[in-house]
C-alpha cells in the first residue's frame, strides 16, 4: 500500500545509483571518444545534485501533503529518464569494449551486438540531454510553492509516543498470542536466564504495541511484577533519556539527576532483589555497546525479572534477546473485519447501512492483515454514510484519500531510514518492479550484481553477499 510513498523515499538511494555510472571510466571514455558536449553532461550532473539536495525536504513533506507526492512523482520520470540516457550511453561503451577485446571475433557475434545499437548517435543524445534539462528546470520552479527548502536532512518522521493503556475490548484476534507471550513472563525458568529479554517482532503496523499493552496491563502480571515500566523508544536511543523514564515511572518522582552514572546507581539501588517488568516499545537501535550500558542495572534484579522489547528488526531482537524471538503474524480477514466494524461503524447497526458492507470487507482485504492499516482505514470513513466516498477510497490508498497523516506511514518510513547506504541501493532497484510482482530470491541477486549494488567482501562470492543483503532487508521486514 505504500509503494508511491516508499517509492519517493527510495529516489535519493537510486540517484547515487546514478551517479556512480555517470561517473565511471567507461563512461566518460564513450564520451570522449563520440566527442559528446561535455558541458551538457556537466550541467546534467549540476542539475541531479540540485534535486538530491531539495529530495530530502520532500521525501519527509510527502507524508503529509498530497502536492509534494505529485511533485516527487514527475521528478522520478525524469531521473528514470535521466538513467536510460546513461544507460545508453553505457551501453555503447560495452560495445566498443566488446569489439575491441578481440579481432577474432565472429562477424555473426559482431553483427548480433552491433545491430541493437546502431541508432546511436551524438546528436540524439544531446537532444535528449537538453530536454531532460529542460523539465528539470520546469521541475525546481514549483519548488517554492510547495514549501522545498534544499540542504535539509533526512530524519525519521514525528511520531507521537506510546504509552501502557490499552482499550481490551477493542482488540481482536491476539489470544493466541497473548497467552504465549504470558506463559513466558510467569515462568521463573526462561531459558536459565536471570533476566530474560524477550523480543516481540514485526513489520510496521502488525500490533507489536498493543499486544504488549494487552500483556502490560493483565492481572496476572500485575500481581507477577514488583516493578512495572513502560518506555516508549522509537528513534531516539538515548541511554540517558531512557534510563530516566524508567526511573521515574518506578519512583512515581520528577527526577533531577542529570549524571548518568548517578542514575544509573539510584536504579540499581531500587530494582536489587526485585522482580520487574520493563517494557522497551519500538526498538531500532542495532548498537550493542548503547543496549549493554542501559541494561547494566538491569542486571541486579530479582530472578525471573522480565523485559519486552518490540522491533521491526529481526536484527535488533537478535542482539537484545536471550531467549527465542516471538514473531507476531497478520491476523486474519474475520479478526480484521471486526476491528474495521469497531472504528468505522462504532455504534451503528451495520443492518443501517446495508450498502456499505460489502465495499468494507473488499477494503479490509486492502489492509492484508495489518491491523494498524484497518483502524486507520476505519477512523478515515468513520461517520461517512455515502458509498460513492467508500467506493472512491477502494480505489485508492488511504493516504492518497485525505492530507491527513496516518500512523501507518511512520511505521513504514522508519523501515527505510534506518537502513544502512548499501541496503538502500538494493532496495531502491525493486522498485523497478510493478506492483504485487512477484520475484525469486535467486532472480533478485542476479539483477543486484549486474548493476553492480553489491560491494565485494574478502572470502565471500557476490552471490553470498547478495544473500545476505536480501536476509537483511527481509529480516527488516522490508520484503
């Protein structure tokens, strides 16, 4: 569903992509060699770091304005424009190297590779050069108007934090998984663990946070735990900041310390020899030594202590853990369709609206199983009696219906910002693919290493580093 808004995201990924192979040897040897106007090209470059500069600021306003997604739209045309051209060009060159690495070539090889590109021709490239340019300045003229400020930095969106309460008798289709995660927390014996950290792991939207809130706020945990806290962590892994929130939240006090070591010390002199649940919300931080100095008064709890940490990375859950990863999955299509009743009916009777019935359940399907997309989707038509305002958002996606933002898109865009350069790379390059296409593992690879995305490692083949780029981003739950 968020293919337009992930897909804008991933231009800045794709124009490094490009400008690798604008400057690469062959390249530039093609160039020289067919006297092309290098002024042109040069102006080409200028204009494609101008984009990438304003591409930042826009990739962050999409989220909310409808405008900036159009805009950023009909700048990707002409980038994929702009790459076909070096595309071209590139190709050239591979056959003049082709063609001169041997003259024993066969002349039916040589015709073979020279019959697709014998419209080559310095003039048309030119011409294209030009009218690329051309729409990039039509392009960054509408910049103004739309509020883009170049040199802004990318930076996860705002979102607003979690807490511990939860409304029971709205959540449906999590009792299985509930009871789960509850035989684990009551067990003294987890894994032989002193302190057990248990991840709850899951795309963006599944419901991680509410099962926790669910698990957080029950009975038997309430008289389980001496200690409870609640520490909402999204992007910002503050060592400091954190271990203040579960101060506080233990010692019902405004806390003035400002000395982390002193912090740290008051925590451990609370938590010794008591039992605690800790719940860690929305994990991202993949640094060990950060996650190792906030756990240190951890460590002086009573055995059978507790801490849940919910993530979107399989990478973080494994650094974290010290028993098995609980996966969350989608829930189902009957569980989602009363999730969907619930927000977007409320107390009406669906017998009062007959016709709206069979239009909702074709949009929950939309939603896949995520339940943070069907409360959305609910809260959207909530109160809208007229079918054709259903029938026009089937049509669409939800954030495509309203200039509203929707907590789904934070979720999803914070699975792109947190990947590292060479991930993107290769995350960028699927979106070549049409949407809901399907492709093979195997396949993917060997597209990456064609164009070059994968950065060679000592003692590993390209197709081993191919594989642990695809796990990476699967275990992101990017794919």
């Amino acid at each position: 569903m968020a293919a337009e808004v992930v897909g804008g995201a991933l231009l800045s990924a794709f124009l490094q992509m490009l400008f690798d192979k604008m400057d690469s040897k062959d390249v530039l040897n093609i160039i020289r060699r067919k006297k092309l106007n290098n002024r042109l090209l040069e102006k080409l470059n200028i204009k494609l770091l101008s984009a990438e500069s304003v591409l930042k600021d826009a990739e962050d306003k999409q989220i909310k304005h409808q405008a900036v997604r159009k805009w950023l739209a009909k700048l990707k045309e002409v980038i994929y424009d702009a790459d076909d051209l070096v595309d071209e060009i590139n190709t050239e060159a591979l056959r003049y190297e082709i063609e001169g690495e041997s003259e024993n070539t066969s002349q039916q090889v040589l015709k073979f590779i020279s019959t697709p590109f014998t419209a080559f021709n310095k003039q048309d490239v030119e011409s294209k050069i030009e009218e690329i340019l051309d729409r990039l300045d039509f392009i960054f003229q509408q910049k103004d108007s739309l509020g883009l400020k170049v040199g802004v930095q990318n930076k996860p969106p705002r979102r607003t934090p979690s807490t511990s309460l939860v409304e029971e008798s709205a959540v449906y289709g999590r009792d299985d998984d509930k009871k789960a995660i509850l035989d684990l927390l009551l067990s003294d014996e987890v894994g032989g663990n002193n302190i057990s950290v248990i991840p709850i792991v899951g795309m963006g939207g599944i419901g991680k946070t509410t099962l926790a809130q669910l698990i957080y706020n029950n009975d038997y945990v309430k008289n389980h735990f001496e200690i409870k806290a609640w520490a909402c962590i999204s992007d910002d892994f503050d060592v400091f900041r954190i271990t203040k929130i579960i101060f506080e939240s233990i010692t019902s006090q405004t806390c003035d310390i400002t000395d982390l070591n002193r912090l740290q010390e008051n925590l451990k002199q609370k938590l010794v020899e008591k039992k605690f649940l800790f719940v860690l919300d929305d994990v991202w931080n993949e640094d060990y030594i950060e996650w190792d100095k906030l756990k240190s008064p951890f460590e002086f709890g009573a055995c059978g202590s507790k801490i849940i940490v919910t993530t979107c990375s399989e990478k973080v859950a494994n650094m974290v853990r010290n028993v098995m990863n609980y996966t969350l999955k989608t829930m189902s299509e009957d569980e989602c369709w009363l999730l969907f009743v619930k927000h977007a009916f409320g107390n009406v009777e669906l017998c009062a609206h007959p016709d709206l019935v069979g239009i909702g359940k074709k949009l929950v399907r939309k939603c896949q199983g995520l339940p943070l997309a069907v409360k959305s989707l609910g809260g959207l038509l909530r109160n809208e009696e007229n079918p054709q305002e259903w029938e026009r958002i089937l049509k669409n996606d939800i954030w495509e219906s309203s200039e509203r933002e929707h907590n789904i898109l934070p979720s999803l865009w914070l699975s792109y910002y947190y990947l590292p350069q060479h991930l993107k790379r290769c995350f960028a390059y699927c979106s070549v693919f049409p949407k809901d296409y399907e492709f093979k593992k195997e396949d993917l690879i060997l597209l990456w290493m064609g164009e070059n995305l994968l950065e060679p490692l000592r003692n590993k083949t390209a197709e081993e580093v191919g594989k642990e780029y695809f796990n990476d981003l699967l275990s992101r739950s990017l794919f």
